[in-house]
C-alpha cells in the first residue's frame, strides 16, 4: 500500500510541476497606433494600429488594457507605442502603453 501512495504522489507532483511550468506562456508583440475609442466600462481602447510584422496586419481592432493606470492616461487621438500580449487561449491585452509626443 506505501509503495501504490508513494507512485500515486510522484505523480501527482510530476503533474503539478508541468503544468505550472506550461501554463500561461504569452507572446507579445509591439504595437504601433492611434486611439480612435475608449470604452471605460471595459477598460478597452480601439486602437487603428500599424501592421505587425509576423502576427497581423494594420488593422483598427478594440483591445483590452491590462492597467487601469495605462488606461486612465489614455485619450482618443493619442499615438501610442504599446505590447500585445496574447496567450495560448487566444486571450490578448495591451501593457506597457507609452503615448508618443507629436514631431515638432
């Protein structure tokens, strides 16, 4: 019986272990844009961004914004530089959003 418990936790940590160690693998991928909406009820932004290199083309698209910092600095017309993230589900966001100052 000792021996069928022990195999049964060796398992079961071996399990536990792999899946922590695969869970949540992200991309990310940097994005170039103007903000044309913000939606505060969702905390989402549609950004008319530039093709991404790999990934997408430009596009106009709403994108969650992972903080609400990020998202309360936000205004429609600023270009911004941000990171998509996308998980292995499908799920994606934008962090790390910096607005750009307009060339003088």
């Amino acid at each position: 019986m000792r021996i069928i418990l022990s195999i049964f936790f060796l398992v079961t940590l071996s399990a536990c272990s792999h899946s922590s160690q695969t869970a949540g693998t992200e991309r990310h991928y940097s994005l170039s844009g103007k903000v044309v909406a913000l939606d505060a009820q969702h905390q989402t932004a549609m950004v008319d961004a530039t093709a991404i290199p790999n990934f997408m083309e430009a596009m106009t698209m709403e994108y969650p914004v992972k903080s609400k910092a990020d998202f309360n600095q936000l205004h429609v017309g600023d270009r911004i530089k941000a990171t998509v993230n996308l998980s292995e589900e499908g799920s994606y966001n934008l962090s790390g959003i910096q607005i750009q100052k307009p060339a003088k």
